[in-house]
C-alpha cells in the first residue's frame, strides 16, 4: 500500500491528478493499493513511509516534524535543502538549473536589465527559481529586479509597471502569471522578452508561444512511486534526494545546455573556507583543546597562573621534561610559535579553563 497525505488546499489542483495516474501506474503493475488523506490523525498505525504533495512551505516543514515525531518518514515532492532538523527524503525538479537556463535564451538574444515577475518567499520552489535567475543575470553581468506577489498578481503586475523601468526581459515565476500579463497587459510586452517555469497547457494555445518549462507530472508520480517502495521495504529508512529534469520549450529551437559550473571538479582545496586568520585561531585553538586530557588541562592552568615548570612538576608529581614536552605538544596543536603566544591568545579570547574542571 501506498499512503499519500495531500494539503487540503492543493487537493483539488489538476497537478494532483497527474501524479496521482503516476502513482497509480506502479500500484497497478506491483498489484498494491493507493490511501489518500488530507488529516495526518487518519494515518494508520502501521505506515512507514508517507508521500506528501503540497504547495506550501509552512505546511511541509510543519508536516514533516509531526511525521517523526509518531516515526513515519515523509517522501515530499516539488521542495528540496529545506532547513529543518528533521529526517524526510524528496524528488524535486531541477528549477535552478532550468530557470538559469530559460533566463540565459534570453539574454542571449537580448541582453538588459531582467525582472523576476511573481516572486513569493514562502515558497522554496520560488527560492530555487530566484537562484537560477540570478546565477544567470550574474553571469550576463546585467541588473535584476525582484517583483513579489503577496498574494494579489494584479498588485504585482501594477508594481511591475510602475517600477519596471529599463526592463528588458520578464522572468515569470509560474506561467499563470505569464498568461494573465500576456492576455490582460499587453503593452507591458512591447519590446520586452518573457518566459516563465512550470509551463500550463493553456501556455501551448497561445501565439506566439514564449520560452518556458514544464514538469512531467505523470513521470514524477511513478518517480514517487519507485522511491516509496524502495524506501519502504529498506530495513533502515534513510533521507534520499532525487531530482527530475524539467522539459523547456522555446518554439525555436533547443537551448544550449550552457551551465557555467558543468564538468567542473570541485574539491575542497579550491574553497579555504578558513582563510581569515582569526577563524583560523580560534579552529587551532580549538584542536589543542579538544586533544588535551585531563593532566594537561591542570598543566595548562598552572601555566597560566605563571608557576614555573619545576614547580608545576612537583606539585603534579611529575619530571620537568614531562611538563615541558606536554605544554609544547600544546603549543605546536594551537598552531602558535611559543607559550607565551599561546597563553595570550587564551586570554585574547577570554577562556576560563576552571569552567572545564
């Protein structure tokens, strides 16, 4: 059995049937059933795993921690890097990649300053949409404007005109925004480029047809499917991420898969991500800490009260030379040249060593 859990609001939206005949043409190949729900409390007592299909942020990270908490693991799709500490796997489509790549057509044919109409910052899809864009009009080294809709298109559009300016190219965020500015604001279109993510199939009945990208919802639903049931049947359920490719349509031709970053090996040689030398401090200092025991600790503090070594010896039972070898093994972990360096950067970060007795 499949068990889907669908946000109330989006339950009723023509995407869900898609996935749904998705889902469905597994379930009837593998001979199982499909469980539908809109209430988490009418989850059964003996459910794994749980597709959630959702628009809403809020809604998912909210979902997700509820799900671990009575120990079912969620299978999201459409969202992916959402920041919570809470265990869930995704399939998400590849909207970075296809909004920097939609953008990129058209500021090969027409470069200047681009808009991102639509944008609403609850939504991590828009997130990742946004990203894409600006890694795109970064790369063409020319302007962006972020046009939010809050609810209310017709207030954005309104922004949009007024605020528009010198825009040269129209980055919709959904293509139902892109019809109702290309159906009920023409003129904003004059002399303008528009495309749009996420592509209706009222988009294919209009003319002429402006660049975008459509999500194959019927290949997501089995995608969805086919990672359920492997994630149900693992005997230890771990967070996965699968992403799908988005179809893009021009009505020209293809767009060149021109992605700055593809084919190049990253390593962790090429990002210092502790070059800033104060960082650096505190990281040594922290290794030297992390290796002392505990005698070393009582040496440690000795030595910052000024005690001589031999003293330190005696009062720790210990040979000078032992003492000495301890503290400079410190001073080599800390990364300095001396004692007396080392015992000033403790104070210059205002340790107090009693708090590990």
């Amino acid at each position: 059995m499949i068990h889907v859990l669908i946000e109330e609001n989006y339950a009723h939206n023509n995407r869900i049937d898609l996935i749904l005949q998705g889902i469905s043409s597994i379930v009837k190949r593998k001979r199982i059933g499909i469980k539908l729900y809109t209430d988490i409390a009418k989850l059964g007592e003996n459910v794994r795993v749980v597709v959630l299909l959702c628009a809403s942020l809020k809604w998912a990270t909210d979902t997700i921690e509820s799900l671990n908490a009575v120990g079912i693991h969620p299978l999201l799709f459409g969202f992916q890097y959402i920041d919570t500490m809470y265990e869930y796997s995704c399939i998400t489509p590849t909207y970075t990649k296809t909004m920097y790549l939609l953008t990129s057509h058209l500021l090969s044919r027409m470069p200047g300053e681009t808009a991102l109409l639509g944008y609403n910052s609850d939504s991590l899809p828009d997130r990742l949409k946004l990203m894409g864009v600006r890694h795109a009009v970064n790369t063409f080294g020319v302007p962006m404007k972020v046009f939010k809709n809050n609810g209310n298109v017709a207030a954005c559009i309104a922004d949009f005109e007024e605020n528009g300016g010198d825009v040269k190219n129209i980055v919709c965020v959904n293509d139902g925004i892109a019809v109702i500015l290309r159906n009920d604001y023409p003129h904003l279109l004059e002399g303008r480029q528009m495309c749009s993510c996420s592509g209706m199939k009222i988009s294919d009945y209009l003319t002429p047809r402006y660049p975008t990208s459509t999500i194959n919802y019927f290949k997501a639903g089995t995608r969805l499917a086919e990672l359920y049931l492997f994630l149900d049947k693992s005997e230890v359920i771990g967070s996965t991420v699968m992403t799908i490719d988005m179809d893009i349509h021009t009505g020209s031709g293809e767009i060149e898969d021109r992605i700055p970053f593809k084919g190049v090996a990253h390593s962790i040689a090429e990002v210092d991500y502790y070059g800033d030398a104060l960082v650096k401090e505190v990281e040594n200092l922290d290794r030297m800490l992390s290796l002392c025991d505990g005698l070393d600790m009582d040496i440690l503090r000795d030595t910052m009260q000024g005690i001589p070594y031999e003293q330190i010896a005696e009062r720790r039972h210990l040979a000078p030379n032992t003492v000495k070898y301890r503290v400079y093994a410190m001073v080599k972990n800390a990364g300095v040249s001396s004692r007396k360096e080392l015992l000033a950067e403790i104070e210059k970060f205002r340790l107090d060593l009693n708090l590990g007795r």
